[in-house]
C-alpha cells in the first residue's frame, strides 16, 4: 500500500540530490517546476496513499498530493491494524487496549476525510475501505459511501471487520438504504462487503436497480432469504459466514462463479447454464457430499473448477462421507481444503479425485491441528521404499490427465507423505508435484498448527526431498 522504495529513491536524486554536476553546474529541478496540472497527471497514476507519501521529497512537494484525480481511492488500512492488534495484546488492561483501537480509528478516520476533502476528481473506479470501525462512525463511513456514488463509483469495497471482536458482533456498521436512490449507483459493476449489515430487500434492490453489476461478494450475519433473479451481467456471486441465511435461490444466466460457505441450503441452482466454478464451505458442503452432490445434478457436467472447503469434516466425520461420486466429467481443477492431525489418513478423499477423468491441477491444503494434551504425535515418516513389482494399493483407477499436484502445508508426517504417495502412483503422466511446507491458514474456531518457525519450514522441505526418488520419469518436484 505504500510508495515504492526504488520511486522514492529515483525522485530524491531528482529532487533533492544533485545539485551540481560533473563541472560544479547547478541542475535544475525540472520536475518541480512543472505545472500542477502535469504534476496532477503524474500523481494520479500512483493510488492516493502513494501521492500522500511525495510529500517527503522537497518542500515544493509538500502540499502536491492534494492536486491528486486518481480513479482509484484505495485506503487500505489492514496493515496497520495488524500491527496494533500485536501492540494491544501486550496490554493487560482493558481500558488501555480500547483506548489504543479508538485512537487508531481517529487517526484513519481524518486520514480518509482529508483525503476525500483534497480530492478534486469527477469520477471514481474504485473505493475502498479496510478499516476496524463500528457503528460508532457509521454517519462518517455513509458520508464516504456518497461521495462515491456522486462520482459514479464503478467498484465498492467496505472490508470493515473488527480485529478484536468476532465479525458477528452487534456493533456492525449497516449498510445505508438511503443511498440507493441515487443514479450514481447505476454505474456500479463490482460489490464487495465485509462484517456489514446488509438486510434481504437491501440486496434484492441493488440486484434489481444495478444493470451492470457484474461481481458481488457478501460477508454479513444479517441475511435471511436471499433470491437471485436474472440479473443481467451478474458473473461471480460469493456469501460467506452468512450464519442466519435460510433461503437461497440463484437464477442467473450470466453466472460463472459461485462461492458459499454456510448453513445448509435446499437445491440453491435454478437456472445456471454458464456456471463452471464453485467453491463450497461450512455445514452445507457437509450436507452436499454426504449426499453425493444431489444439489449440483444438473450442473456436474459444467464444473471446470471445484473448491470444497472440507477441514471440519474431515476431522470429525470421515466416516460419513461416500466410497462413490457421480462423475466429474469436465472438472480441470480440484481444491481440497482440509484439517487433520499429523498421523490422520485422509485417503478417504480420494473418490473425489478418482471421478474427474480430466482433471488437470489437483491442489490439497493440509491445516494441521495441533492434538489434544496429552496424546502422542507420531513422528514425521520416512520415505517407504516399494518394489516395482509391488502390488498398488487404493488405486482404482489411474488420473492420466492430471498434470500438476500441489499440496500446501506440507509438514512430512503419515498425512501428507500417504497423500503424494498415492496421488505420485495414480498420475503417471504428472509434470509437476508443488510441495509449500507454509501453512495454508491459521484462523477459525480451532488452533492449528502454524508452521512459521523457519526451522520447523526447513525441515519439512528437507523430508520432502525424499520424493525425488520415487518421481515418475518426466515428473518435476518444486519445494517452495
């Protein structure tokens, strides 16, 4: 987000630096004596909190950034509240924590009202706020919300989740009803909330008065029953932790993604004919593989690309889930997103991967969760040798489309070194295998494994090097 060091680095040897040349000339500053509307047009292919930083360079420099027209108004302040959050859980008291977040939010709310005050731009592509702010700025945060709109904002992005504070809170900020009469909005195409309250007819009135909108994406507790009918240029259309949502049905003619983590819903797909790519999570994709992807019927031969977020399930309900699938039959990509405990086979997966006869990229996301106190943790195995006449075991078939394999989170424990094991065998024609010992993730209601310590990293890539000896011939192993 912020300037790059090598710009700031070439402007200060044209600003500041020299001074004289070879034979003792003074070399004028050129740059700076360019008229304000050049230096407009420079400053506006920067995002504003580049602008922001020029005024380090020279005095001359000092007030220029207010002159900036950017399309783009980026204020992006996620880095910043990482770093207090770090700061706050060293303070034991309360008081002194809440007074560090408010005095935080001060300071982003001016720096956002300053900027928007200096701006002098007539349209705007983008908007985008990331902050930690509650209800208590909700008239500054609508206040924002309209100056897009005046400017014919095209893409939306409110990120305002609360760090130290579930996103489910009460304290949301609610999206404002009012601001939907406006023309300006006709002009929005993308959508994106993050721990905002948006209510059912909120929603149903941007899906209808919003001709060109082409991209949404909802976090919010707040929705209930969420219809989509038609609209005419919808193409991704992503709900998340929507814990209240009991009703969801999705007509769309235009739809290419769909992404869903939630509770479990009745036959969502209506009418869908251009949708290739899904991503399911949460109770429903429980739901939807214990009963062999009944819901996706009548879209299973459309998927290119399928992403089921599978972690709670694996470790709780393997038992559940089928020895048999329908087939995949024109699924390229293939995401599995799953936790386990170091010494867990999660080769009861591998009916999914056995029905996608074309499936080209196979990704695993392996989040280790750390065992209960008290229970043994099995070692890290080493690489067990088989003969090549040995018998194959688990192999019902072999995925000779499969191409690249990437497994994320790789530790070298019995989980992940089963899972390359057996997915080495089955792709005979695979060129490469991507092993990243980096933990995929480290949040949700559980506390995984976070492999951060370099140590902990270095040695992971060292066991995955004893890979290299059983690779089929022609096949590349990375280690990230």
């Amino acid at each position: 987000m912020g300037l790059s060091s090598a710009f700031v680095e070439d402007m200060e040897k044209v600003l500041v630096l020299p001074l004289f040349g070879e034979n003792d000339n003074y070399i004028e500053d050129r740059i700076s004596a360019l008229p304000d509307e050049i230096i407009s047009s420079i400053l506006s292919l920067l995002t504003i909190t580049e602008a922001g930083r020029t005024s380090v360079l020279a005095h001359r420099w000092k007030n220029l950034w207010k002159l900036f027209t950017g399309r783009r108004l980026d204020f992006d302040g996620s880095k910043t509240m990482v770093r207090i959050i770090q700061k706050i859980r060293t303070i034991r008291v309360e008081t002194e924590r809440t007074k560090v977040v408010k005095t935080e939010r001060a300071k982003y709310v001016n720096w956002v009202n300053q900027a928007l005050n200096f701006y002098h731009g007539q349209n705007i592509d983008e908007f985008r706020v990331c902050f930690d702010l509650d209800t208590n700025y909700a008239c500054v945060v609508d206040k924002w919300i309209n100056f897009a709109i005046e400017r014919g904002v095209q893409r939306l992005f409110l990120d305002l989740r609360r760090y130290n504070e579930s996103y489910q809170g009460p304290k949301c900020f609610t999206f404002p009803s009012s601001l939907l009469s406006g023309l300006g909005f006709n002009s929005l195409t993308s959508l994106s909330l993050n721990s905002v309250v948006l209510t059912d007819d909120v929603l149903a009135h941007i899906l209808c008065n919003c001709p060109l909108i082409e991209e949404i994406s909802l976090k919010s507790p707040s929705l209930v029953n969420v219809i989509i009918e038609n609209p005419p240029k919808l193409m991704y259309f992503e709900l998340r932790y929507c814990t209240n949502l009991r009703n969801l049905e999705v007509s769309a003619t235009n739809l290419i993604s769909f992404k869903y983590f939630g509770p479990i819903m009745e036959n969502p797909f209506k009418n869908v004919p251009l949708l290739s790519e899904v991503s399911i999570g949460g109770d429903y994709v429980e739901e939807l593989v214990r009963r062999k992807f009944h819901d996706l019927s009548g879209v299973l031969s459309q998927i290119k690309r399928l992403v089921l977020e599978l972690e709670y399930m694996v470790f709780y309900s393997s038992h559940y889930i089928p020895k048999t699938f329908p087939e995949f039959r024109n699924l390229k990509q293939l995401e599995l997103d799953v936790a386990a405990v170091p010494d867990q086979n999660i080769l009861f997966l591998a009916p999914l991967i056995d029905v996608s006869p074309c499936l080209y990229r196979l990704v695993v996301k392996v989040k280790f969760w750390s065992p209960s106190k008290g229970r043994r943790r099995q070692e890290p195995l080493e690489w067990e040798c088989r003969c090549p006449g040995e018998p194959r075991e688990n192999i019902n078939g072999l995925l000779e489309s499969l191409k690249v394999v990437e497994i994320v989170g790789w530790v070298g424990h019995t989980t992940d070194i089963q899972l390359a094991t057996y997915l080495l065998e089955k792709a005979v024609l695979l060129e490469t295998i991507i092993i990243d010992p980096r933990s995929p993730y480290a949040t949700g209601r559980y506390e995984f494994e976070e492999l951060a310590e370099k140590g902990k990293k270095d040695a992971a890539r060292e066991r995955a090097k004893q890979l290299e000896a059983k690779l089929p011939s022609g096949t590349k192993l990375v280690i990230l």
